[in-house]
C-alpha cells in the first residue's frame, strides 16, 4: 500500500511538472494551419455566426451556397468558452487532453499490475509535447480514443457512451477508431457473446450505442454549419481522392521511421496488447496505422529530426496506444533487470523529470518561433487600444499571429473592406516555407508600424 501510495505520488509530481514546464514557456500564437481554422470558427461562433461572412477569417470551403467551414463543429465548441475568458486559454485544450491519456495510461498500468507512474513516458515522446502546444485535433482524439478503450473495458456505460460520441464527432476519421474499439472489444468477449453471457451483450450495447449516438450527433453538427450530413473536406486539388496508393512511397516511409525510432523499436507497443488478446487497440494500430500510410498529406520539418517529430501527428491515437504498451513492456523489463543495474530511487526520479526536461526543450524552441507573431500582435493591439478601436484586419499570413486578438478580427479583401487598422505578415507563415515574401502594400493604408516581418498598417483618413 506504501509503495503503491509513492507511485501515485511520483506520477502526480511527473504531470505537475510537466504543466509547469509548458506554463513556463506558454504558446504565444497559432502555430499549424488547421488552428486557423478552428479558432476562426470559435470566433464565428462567438458573435453568434454559424456560417462564416465574406470577411471572416477561417478554414472555408467555397460552395455553391457560399463559403462553410471546413473542419468538424466540435473542436470550436469545445474551445468557444475558453476563447471567451482570454484568447491565449485556448492552449489548455491539448494540455488537458495529454494528461487525460496519462490518467488512463496510469489506471490501465495498474490494472495490469505495473507502477502507474510508467504512464509519465506518454509526457516525454515529442509529438506528444509539440501538439499539446496547439489547437489541433489531434490530441484530443487520441485522448478519446484512448478513455472509450478504457470505459469500455472496464465497463463504465455513461462514460463509454459520451467518449465514443466524442471521438466519432471530432473528426471524419474518429469514426474508424471507435469502430474499431467496439468490433475488438466484440472479438475479446466473443466466448462470452457465444455462451449468451447477459453483461457482455449489455457490455457491447451501450458501445454500440455511444457508436450509433456518435455518428448522429456528428451529422447533425455538419448540418448546422454546411446544411449537409457529411463533413465538408474539399480534396478535389488532389486530382485523387485523399487516401490513394499514389502516396503510399511517401507516407509510409515516415510513419514506419517515426514508430521504430521514437522512442526506439515503439512497436513493440503491440505486444502487451496482443498477449491480453485486447483486440480494440490492435485494430486502431493496425488497421488505422495502415491507412494513414495511404493518406496524401504527412507533416515534415525542415531537417529530419523534425519530420520524425512532427509526422505522427495524424496518427497520434496509435502512437498513444503504442506508447502505453511500450510502458507495459519496460515496466517488465525494469522488473527483471532494472533493479540490479541502477538504483530505483535514482530510476524513479528520472522517469519523474525527464517529460519536464523534454517539454522544456521543445517549448523554449517552440516559443523562439512564435515571439515575433506575439510581438507583432501586442503592438498592434496597442495602437488599436489608443486609436480606440476594436477590430482588426488581417491578411492571409497574418491569420496565425492575429487571430488571438480579443476584439473582432476581419480578412483584408482589397476594396471590399477597410478596417481601420490592419496586422500584415510579409513574410509566409508556414514554418517549413519561411522566406516567401507577400505584398503589404495596400491601396489607402498608411504604415505605422514595422516589426520583424510584419507592418501595422492605418486607414488613411
């Protein structure tokens, strides 16, 4: 009971730290272009829009019926009240759902009779850290992905069903996922199911359920922002549809290097899985891991440990499932040859720091990249509070760096629209294209302000 006490604590101080480590160094602005088009929605939704207007800034796909959102409803919903408080809260989203993973990572490690504090190894993988750091939707699929896995082997009804309602309506591809859950979970009881055992069929109804709910409450949610049933991605550019063996040489090969190589031999994962015979997190690894090496896009960064860092970000549900195996795995390693090669204090502490360590690292650079959006931004909020407006132009670069001003935000569209102050980027902001130059010049605007990359820009009276 001691040892099991000290566990407990060792993983709540390895989560506070790992908080504290990403407090100390909080994201100053967007950072991916889906972030745009989340919090462009959020701000939609805020001043009472579900469509966006010609001026909103956003992710929006043009249709014959005017301009829609692109990305599911929920991401923005579930961020709208924290974009209400303060612009920069918004943050917390990715926090939160990183330490949801741990907390089932924890309870599942327990349950198989290992240490939860194993669990603090999710906090230390890279992509982990980086995408916590956003608005994506990403982590919190993963996060729901993981807690439906959990509820419904440990038979949590309410919880199942609200879990699996939320990872269906995140994105398109949540409905695979909890699919796949529910048909393992069917497959591990299947002697049960056979022998008519009564709690596993009721077991698989309310998974089913949360399925069944899920699917309807993301058709509704599509409907009330693009007045159709399904979601409104627009991949006709492709010239083929999103997922083709076309990309299969390029994607692939990424997605393989980053789980034999982050952490090292990270498949391995797989094995605790299949000894149990838990068949859910199988399929998701498996099934889902293999279909995102067909899909068309996979992130890169400008050298190759910065692609190995941030190409698992499409598919961070396997990575998390992956990584609470690995856990399993060293635990049982730790168990044989871990006492008589260091001491397991010294063991433990390690484990305890290294995701602060690791979050540290990664932040500090993070956050060197977007200071110069954040010192573009609060001085133009500045200039906006002593002419005393409260909007604020932007133009397409600006979007990542603008779009945490508090007041009402506007696409600048040449003539048809002039706020009267206005943020423009002159440079891309892509991370990977840095030196594309833009035109800030804009016909009846005066410049006030230059700041690295960036010009502030007046309405002429």
């Amino acid at each position: 009971m001691v040892e099991e006490f000290a566990a407990e604590r060792r993983l709540a101080i390895g989560m506070f730290l790992w908080v504290l480590a990403l407090a100390a160094f909080w994201p100053l602005s967007l950072s991916f272009a889906d972030e745009v088009g989340y919090v462009g929605q959020a701000k939609l939704l805020l001043e009472g829009h579900m469509r966006p207007l010609p001026d909103s800034p956003g992710v929006w796909v043009v249709t014959p019926q005017g301009p829609i959102p692109q990305y599911p409803l929920l991401v923005p919903l579930l961020i709208m009240p924290l974009l209400a408080v303060t612009p920069r809260l918004v943050f917390i989203s990715g926090v939160l759902a990183a330490l949801g993973i741990v907390w089932v990572a924890s309870r599942a490690l327990r349950a198989w009779g290992r240490s939860p504090q194993w669990a603090l190894i999710v906090l230390a993988h890279p992509t982990v850290v980086i995408v916590a750091r956003t608005v994506m939707s990403d982590l919190l699929l993963a996060a729901f992905a993981v807690g439906a896995w959990w509820a419904i082997r440990r038979d949590r009804r309410i919880t199942t069903l609200v879990l699996l309602l939320l990872l269906v309506a995140t994105k398109p591809t949540g409905f695979l996922i909890a699919l796949a859950l529910v048909v393992g979970e069917a497959a591990h009881m299947a002697r049960a199911i056979l022998a008519r055992d009564r709690a596993a069929f009721v077991r698989l109804g309310w998974a089913s359920a949360g399925l069944a709910i899920g699917l309807m409450a993301a058709m509704a949610l599509n409907l009330a922002t693009s007045g159709k049933l399904w979601f409104a991605y627009n991949h006709s550019f492709l010239g083929t549809p999103p997922f083709w063996p076309v990309y299969f040489p390029t994607t692939a090969p990424r997605h393989v290097a980053s789980l034999l190589l982050m952490p090292p031999l990270l498949l391995g994962g797989l094995w605790p899985f299949w000894r149990r015979r838990d068949y859910g997190p199988l399929l998701v690894i498996g099934g889902f891991g293999l279909m995102m090496c067909f899909y068309f896009f996979v992130d890169t960064g400008r050298n190759g440990l910065e692609t190995l860092i941030l190409s698992p970000r499409l598919i961070l549900p396997v990575v998390a499932f992956l990584l609470i195996g690995y856990a399993d795995g060293l635990a049982t390693l730790a168990a044989r040859f871990g006492k008589a090669a260091s001491p397991p204090h010294l063991f433990a502490a390690l484990l305890m720091v290294a995701p602060a360590l690791v979050a540290v690292a990664i932040s500090a650079r993070h956050r060197r990249w977007q200071e110069p959006n954040a010192a573009a931004l609060a001085a133009t909020s500045d200039l906006t509070a002593t002419l005393g407006v409260h909007e604020l132009g932007l133009n397409a670069a600006a979007l990542k760096a603008g779009l945490l001003y508090p007041g009402h935000t506007a696409l600048v569209r040449g003539a048809r629209n002039a706020p009267e102050v206005v943020l423009c980027k002159t440079r891309s902001p892509s991370y990977r294209a840095p030196d594309e130059r833009l035109n800030c010049d804009l016909p009846g605007y005066e410049e006030r302000l230059d700041i690295t990359n960036f010009r502030v820009l007046v309405r002429r009276r």
